[in-house]
C-alpha cells in the first residue's frame, strides 16, 4: 500500500495559541487520500515538539512526502525539505499551501522540492500518488530539465466529493491538547474584495448540505477528545446561503447537539433582508457564541477602494446587534495599502475605539499590514510603487525570520510611515483592551515585561501617540 506522509512545519515565531485549532487542509486531504485507499501520516511540527524526529522516522516506510506551506513556514518548510532528500534523493518531495501556490515557480525551481501543489490539493495529489505522467496533471508545477513547468489550472471540486474529516488521522496528542475544534461546512466566497485569496484565485462558494454537516457535527460531539469544545466552522462566508445556514441552526436545536460554535460572516448580512433578530436569536440558542467579521478599514474611502462592498455604518450596527443577543463581535482589520493615507489609518483606529466601547466582550484581530498576493489589482500597484518581492525561498525565510505576520511593512516603498503601520497591531492588542484582556494575549513573554509594555501602549492609544515606536521593536526581539 502506498503510504504518504503530509506535514505541517512549525512557524517561523514561536506563540501560545497554536494548540487552539489545526490545519483544516492538512485534515482535508489526508481525509480524502485515507478514502481513497492510501495509508496517510500526519506531522504537525507546530504542535508536537519532537516533529523533526517523528519525521525522520518516518522517512524508511513513506512513498511520497507533503508539505503543507504558508509564508510563515518556509524557514522551517525548507529544513524538512533538506532532511527528506537528505535521506533519499530519490523521495518525491511536494510542497502545497498558500505561499507555492501563489509562488509556484519560484518554490518548484527549489533543489529539494519536486513538484508544487497549487490551490486545492486533494483530486491533484491523488492523480500524482496514482502515476499519472506529470505534464497532464492539472493543477501542479513540476521541474522539467532545468526549468519548471506551470500546468493549468484545475477546475474546483464540489464539497460532496469530500468525505467528513477523519479524527482518527490526526495525531492524538494533538487532539486532545485542542481549544477549539475546527471543521468546514463550505469553501471559496462568492464576493470581490479586491484584497482577497478567494477573490484572487476565483474560488468561487462550494458547500456541504446541511444534513451533512449535521452528519459532522454529530462525530464531533461523540468524540472523547472534543468534550466541551467550542467548534469553529473555519468557511471564508458560513452564510452565503441563507436557508442552508437556517437548516444546519434549526438541526442543531432540534437534534439537542448543544454545541458552543463560532464562526465567520459579513456585516452587511446582519440586516432585515438576511440576518435580522429571529435568526440571531435562532443562532444564540443553537450554540453560536462567537461571529467573526472581516471590517478591513474604518474608512469608507477604502473600504470603497479594496472593493469590500461595505460601510462603517454597517460595522457598528452588526457590533450592536450581536450584542444584542449575547454573541460576541469579533473584527479584523488591517492597514498600509497602496494610496491610505494616514488620516484613514486614524479613522480605522477610530473605529476600533468605537467598537471596544461598546462592550469589553467586543474582540479586535489587528490591524495587520496589508498582504500583498500576486494576481490582484492592488499587487499590481505595490510593483508600480517600487516593491520587489524576495526570488527564492531562502530570501523569503531570511525576511519572514523574525516576522510574526506575512511581510514587514518596511519592505513597503509606497509607505511614508511604515514604522507607524508596523506597530498598530500591538498598540491596538495591548493598549486598547482592558490590562486583563491584554495580558491574555498569546503571544510569550515574560510576564513583568509584558505588563511594562502594556501600560506604555495604554498610554499611548489613550494619547493617540503612535510616534518613534521604539518600545514595540525592542519587544519583538524579546518575542522573537
């Protein structure tokens, strides 16, 4: 039987919160690969610490090796490559994930990578396992001499060609040590923001039914490692289709699963025309305790720019209205596109004062600096401005070393104040919320420093003084 051994290398800065979820794609795929017949490993070096000896173990029983890989990991993505081929030469390394499917021919010209998974990886990966001659797999790059060769895109598959997750591929020590159990009930969003990986690559919405999902979420209740979990359904737009949305919530209440839930949604959707007050309520008793938003900017002259289909006056109003029925809002933003001027930036951190006085429940992810991806109008002005993003994937682990995000807004030419935009996130994290909640924060530190730094960005957010933030870059060195 062909075995295959998919990993999730650690990240480049080390946090505390990495035991709350998994990779949902790892899970997919090793899912659907076990489905198929194949005999499938999981290594997850960003939660089990003694990865690079499971790995190395490993290596003598596998057929293949899959390497599952954001920015974030392509220091340590690169190490595991280096150790594979160390062992055997002859070992089909193949790298998939966000940053070789966005730099596909930069990562497939890499020595120890063979071939590049780019998108979805699941139909792909099983045609490789199968011997399908490379050059007719859609969906993939491949080193052909000394270049590599960029196949065509593969069409999207349905979510009723997925199989359920299976727990039991998940190493248990993983499992059991989860906050928070993740799981999907749909993929891809049918909306433009122009800022989007989903927009980008048209991965248009695609989901389960809701007697699947129910289906789901009954294995998850039964299950000895979930017990008194919160599950997250980790879809781009869980509510794109409104009475698919109301039947999986109706069967969460009649079936008595009582599940404590969260998941992500737009504020433009909390309205009388979609989620008005009976479906809130409706959500409150099925479990639902936790909808993300994707807020951006608290400037409408950029909400407007990056195509989000949205106004500030429609943050608020979904802020109030969660709390309203005891749900807590939770908001992501981010800030340093091409043309934001400073005065936006201000009106974003206006709109994260408003939000956190709201309520102290009320949780703010961010800002963080925008991430420029190829394909999209606004990269296309980054390269216009000036930026050149790194060529291999040595010089992507050397920037990405002491990064705790995609990219330093320092690399940013069209920046005037990229010391400003770089240190929002931790002003807002620490200096914003109440000590308590800025204590919790999962990032590690020592204790007594931390809270030193946490008065200094109170003072600071209250002051509205964003200036020479030198305290923030000795911080991260102490992070990092």
């Amino acid at each position: 039987m062909t075995k295959v051994l998919l990993i999730n290398p650690p990240f480049n800065i080390l946090k505390a919160n990495y035991d709350s979820s998994i990779s949902v794609g790892l899970m997919c795929l090793a899912s659907y690969l076990d489905q198929k017949g194949i005999e499938v490993k999981i290594i997850d070096g960003a939660r089990q610490k003694n990865y690079l000896s499971l790995i190395k173990n490993q290596l003598p029983l596998v057929d293949f090796v899959g390497i599952s890989v954001m920015t974030t990991q392509v220091g340590p993505a690169l190490e595991v490559s280096k150790i594979a081929k160390d062992f055997n030469k002859n070992l089909p390394v193949i790298w998939g994930g966000l940053h070789p499917t966005f730099f596909p021919k930069e990562t497939v010209s890499h020595p120890d990578i063979d071939i590049v998974v780019i998108g979805e990886g699941e139909q792909t990966l099983w045609e490789i396992i199968q011997g399908l001659p490379l050059e007719k797999i859609s969906g993939l790059a491949f080193k052909k001499g000394n270049l590599g060769q960029i196949n065509q895109p593969r069409v999207l598959m349905e979510m009723d060609q997925l199989p359920l997750p299976n727990w039991q591929l998940m190493p248990i020590e993983v499992l059991d040590h989860l906050a928070l159990v993740p799981t999907h009930t749909s993929r891809g969003c049918p909306h433009r923001c122009a800022f989007c990986i989903n927009a980008i690559r048209k991965n248009r919405w695609r989901a389960r039914n809701s007697v699947s999902v129910l289906k789901d979420l009954k294995i998850i209740k039964n299950h000895k490692s979930f017990q008194d979990k919160p599950i997250r359904f980790w879809d781009e737009d869980f509510f794109v289709d409104k009475q698919r949305a109301l039947d999986i919530i109706d069967g969460m209440i009649d079936k008595k699963l009582n599940l404590v839930w969260e998941t992500t949604v737009r504020a433009d959707y909390i309205s009388d025309k979609m989620i008005d007050d009976d479906f809130l309520k409706k959500l409150r008793q099925s479990g639902c305790y936790l909808l993300s938003f994707g807020a951006e900017s608290g400037s409408d002259q950029i909400l407007k720019k990056i195509k989000k289909d949205l106004i500030v006056k429609q943050i608020l109003n979904s802020a109030r209205k969660c709390l309203e029925y005891d749900i807590i809002p939770q908001y992501s933003f981010m800030v340093g596109l091409p043309a934001e001027t400073k005065k936006d930036m201000m009106q974003t951190i206006d709109l994260i004062d408003q939000l956190v006085k709201l309520s102290p429940k009320i949780q703010i992810l961010g800002p963080q600096a925008f991430r420029p991806y190829p394909g999209s109008e606004l990269y296309n002005q980054c390269l216009d401005a000036g930026w050149q993003p790194p060529k291999t994937l040595e010089q992507w682990a050397s920037v990405m070393r002491h990064e705790l995000n995609y990219l330093s807004p320092k690399n940013f030419p069209w920046l005037d104040n990229p010391d400003f935009v770089d240190s929002l996130e931790a002003y807002t994290r620490f200096g914003a919320h109440s000590i308590r909640n800025a204590l919790s924060s999962t990032v590690k530190a020592n204790k007594i420093l931390k809270l030193l730094f946490i008065i200094i960005c109170k003072i600071r957010w209250k002051l509205k003084f964003f200036s020479w933030p030198i305290e923030v870059k000795i911080a991260k060195k102490f992070v990092s």
